[in-house]
C-alpha cells in the first residue's frame, strides 16, 4: 500500500523563525491533507491540498503531486503553532475513503 | 462549519467493563471514522462506516464492534475493555466521494485499570 514519510519528526524554533514540513508520498492520491494537533489532542484541518498551493494567514502548503510530495511553511512561528503537524493521503489506487497517515513532525516553539 | 462530537473527553473503565464511545457529525456526511492514537504509532483506523448499518474493518478492529443505525451517528463498542485498549480514541466524517475531507472531534482520551 501507499507509504507515508514526514519530515523532519522533530522541531524546535525561535519563536518568528519561519519553517517547513516535508510529506512524501509513495502514490498517486486523491485527497491530501495537513492536520494540526494541538496540545488537548484535537486535530485542526490545516489545508486539503491534493494539487497546487494554498495560502491561510502565516500557513500555505503545495503539493507537487507528480513528484509525490506537499510542503507545509510556517512562517513567523508562534508559541501556539507547537503540537505535532500530520500529513494523511487517500491513495487512487486504493480505498479513497481511507487516510493514510504519516508519523507526524512534532513542533515546539520557544519564547 | 463542519461539527464532530464525541461523547466524553476522558472515560475510565475497568477490565472486562463494556464500553461505549459515541460520536455525532451534523453536517449529513456518508463515510464515519474510528482511529485510536498512541505515542509512536501515530492514528490507526479501527473501523469505518460508509453508511447507515454498513461497516468495514480498518486496521486494527481485534477487539472492538460499531454501529452505526443512524447517519449521524457512529459507535464504538469495547465488548471486555483490556488495559492495552487505553489509547486516545478519534472519531471523524466526510463526505461520500468528490473532496472527501474528513473532520474530526475532540477525542476521548480512554483509560482501562
């Protein structure tokens, strides 16, 4: 089945460091989505992002489907960004009610 | 604005106690979602359902039942909950084909002693 890779799985900044979060795909898909986990363990939809690129405030995310990969920027980090950001695809080939998650890149921003 | 809830925000529950997780979405989706999450292994599905009173097993469905009798609707069953049940518990919906989005609620955070 499709694998899912993020990276980095570990971050720290300074809090107005910008940053970006890696996914990588092993197929094509149909549905890929950026969630964001806060500290209470609720997931935050970020973007749904099969294609191209997406602005929301200081996130936007592209995703190069050809070359099976999204990235997520941060830019102007926040304390609030921290928690663990996860990448989830839905493989064509596969179930598409399905999400295939990634382990997740866990952010922590300083003061 | 798309709205999961989920039952209970911590439960805990002895071993061999039955036990329900319920979770509701009001934005008439198809497809309902089970995940446990836990640390290392990221979300794992247990079971989903694409309609009312049909089923299919994800992942990890040992040890656990749904029902889901209403659209809205979606249960988890722990028929004799184990210690190795404790684990963060995720419901989600989406739609049925076109951009399937899925949403979640805020989780239950489940502890078996």
């Amino acid at each position: 089945g499709i694998q899912v890779e993020q990276s980095p799985p570990d971050l720290i900044l300074q809090e107005g460091a910008n940053s970006t979060l890696r996914c990588n795909f092993s197929d094509s898909v149909n549905n890929l989505q950026w969630f964001h986990q806060n500290p209470w363990g609720q997931l935050i939809n970020l973007f749904y992002i099969p294609s191209g690129t997406k602005q929301n405030g200081r996130l936007s995310a592209t995703t190069v489907a050809t070359e099976r990969y999204s990235l997520l920027y941060i830019s102007s980090s926040q304390t609030t960004d921290s928690g663990v950001y996860f990448c989830a695809v839905a493989s064509l080939a596969g179930n598409n009610r399905k999400l295939i998650w990634g382990l997740g890149t866990s952010l922590a921003v300083n003061p | 604005d798309v709205k999961v809830t989920q039952s209970s925000r911590y439960l805990v529950k002895r071993t061999g106690e039955k036990v329900f997780l319920e979770c509701v979405q009001d934005m008439d989706h198809e497809n309902m979602f089970w995940y446990r999450q836990d640390p290392g292994l990221g979300l794992r599905l247990i079971y989903f359902s694409y309609d009312v009173k049909m089923k299919e097993k994800g992942d990890i469905p040992e040890g656990y039942s749904v029902s889901r009798e209403k659209k809205e609707r979606f249960s988890l069953i722990l028929e004799s909950a184990s210690t190795n049940q404790t684990s963060m518990y995720l419901c989600a919906s989406s739609r049925a084909g076109g951009r399937n989005e899925q949403f979640f609620g805020p989780g239950t955070r489940l502890t078996v002693l």
